[in-house]
C-alpha cells in the first residue's frame, strides 16, 4: 500500500512540474510579446528625443539616449525572433497532446479494486493457532477450505474481468479504425482541392496538411515571389490564406486554423498573427 501511495505521489510530482513549466512558457511568451510592443513604443520616443537633443545640441543627453535606443532596439530584436518560435512550440504541442489524449475504456480499476477485496478477505481470516495449544482436526480442515475458497474466489474474478476487457479492446480498435478511416477520406478530399487551387495559380508549390486534428497547414511558393515587393507580398497573403480557411471549414468544418507560407527553400514568408487576425509578412 506505501509504494502504491509513493508511485502516486511521484506521479502528481511529475504532473506539477510540468504543469509549472508549461505555465512559465506561456508567460515566457506574453512577456516577450509585451516587451516587444514596449521597445517599439520606446524606440519611437528616443528618436523624437534624440532630434530634439540635435536640434539643441545638448550632447549629453543624446549619448545617453543614443545608447538607450541600441538596449530597445535589442530587446525589440530579442522579441521579434523568440517570441514566434516559442508561441509556434507551445501551438504544436498543444495540437499533439490534444491528440494523443483519447480515453480508454477498461475494466481494469474494477479488477484492482475486486481482486484487494479479495486479498483483504483472506488476510483477515481468524488465526488464533498461536493462542491455542489444542486445535481439532475439524477446525483445521474448515480453515482449509475456507483458503481454498478465496483462491477459487480470485481466480474466478481474474478470469472474469479479462473476459470482461475484451469487448472494450475491440471497442477501442474499431474507434481507431473509423478515426484513421475517416482522416484519410478528409485529407483526401482536401488534398484534391488543394491541386486544383495550385493549378489556378502559378506560384504555389504544394499546401501541406502538417497533423491529423487538420488545424496546421503551410503553403509552399515559388522562391521567385522573393523579388516580389512588399505589397505584392501581402496581398497575396491575404487573399490566398482566406480563401483556404474558408475552404478547410466549408469540406471538413474545422475552423480556426493555422496557415503558415514558406518558400521552396522553407524559409519563412508569413507567419499568423498570435493576438489577431492575419499574417505576419517577412521582408
């Protein structure tokens, strides 16, 4: 009973420790997101600040907000890089650990709890062989019987519970059965949508459908579209990321997904916002 007790205890142990590491990522990443808009609203202010120090040729002040410019500007670097990365970490793990959470249905709490029951019968059965110094035969063959029974009585509830989790293992085959079945009819569907939007199109290279929960995508184009100007950039961006959203909910009805663009070489072109609609467009 301890050790069961102690395996429990390190088990919620664990469970804690990385309950508090996934809490600290995501305020790791908040934190970044803030102090990102803060250097930018930082950097703005030190350069209206460092015109005006100009303008007055005070020097003093402009060598001290000429290095207060180059800490926001590295902390507005440190931000711009981290901050995606570890928000695009936190996302996908999410996605694979709301995928590897399915419930199974066992009999085997049930089994644990007739087979203790059990032993707990057997371990309270009177023995007083010590305190008496006389004890019949009738006496010891009834205790016999009565070991022999609870055996008998454990073997019974061992052979019945595995019959009983047979159905619920075959239950559970068929559900992984139809899921996988149902995926590859789904991603089929929309791999076949995908080729005729590539073949409208004469930048597109290929649309990836990145897990199976069809929440991730990345579009690949043609490394051409580097040359493209900003503006170009995003309008097609914008145009193309919408038009496969409502494409993915309208087929399969998965909403809220996440597109990312990449070139052929897999450098990023466009990233998804993190706290609002749209892309992030790389230069």
């Amino acid at each position: 009973m301890q050790i069961l007790l102690g395996c429990l205890g390190v088990i919620i142990l664990i469970f804690i420790v990385m309950f508090l590491a996934v809490f600290l990522l995501w305020l790791l990443n908040g934190t970044l997101f803030l102090f990102t808009w803060i250097a930018i609203i930082g950097i703005v202010i030190s350069v209206v600040l460092i015109l005006f120090s100009l303008l007055k040729k005070d020097y003093t002040s402009l060598k001290k907000l000429s290095v207060a410019l180059v800490v926001l500007i590295a902390v507005f670097s440190i931000g711009k890089i981290a901050q995606p990365k570890l928000h695009s970490y936190l996302t996908e793990s999410k996605d694979k650990a709301e995928q590897a959470n399915v419930s199974i249905p066992t009999d085997e709490t049930e089994s644990v709890s007739i087979n203790k029951e059990n032993d707990e019968g057997t371990d309270d059965e009177p023995n007083n062989i010590d305190k008496n110094e006389e004890i019949d035969q009738e006496q010891t063959y009834e205790e016999d019987n009565g070991e022999l029974d609870g055996k008998q009585n454990i073997e019974e509830n061992s052979t019945k519970n595995e019959v009983n989790s047979e159905p619920a293992k075959e239950v559970k085959k068929e559900n992984e059965e139809n899921n996988e079945l149902e995926n590859t009819e789904k991603k089929e569907q929309l791999e076949s949508k995908f080729s005729e939007i590539k073949a409208l199109t004469n930048f597109i290279v290929h649309i990836e459908i990145e897990n199976d929960s069809f929440k991730d995508y990345t579009i690949y184009v043609v490394n051409e579209v580097k040359m493209s100007s900003e503006e170009e950039k995003i309008y097609m961006v914008e145009e193309v990321g919408p038009a496969i959203q409502e494409l993915v909910a309208t087929d399969i009805g998965v909403t809220d997904i996440r597109i990312r663009f990449r070139y052929e070489d897999g450098k990023v072109l466009a990233e998804p916002k993190i706290f609002s609609r749209g892309w992030n467009v790389k230069n």
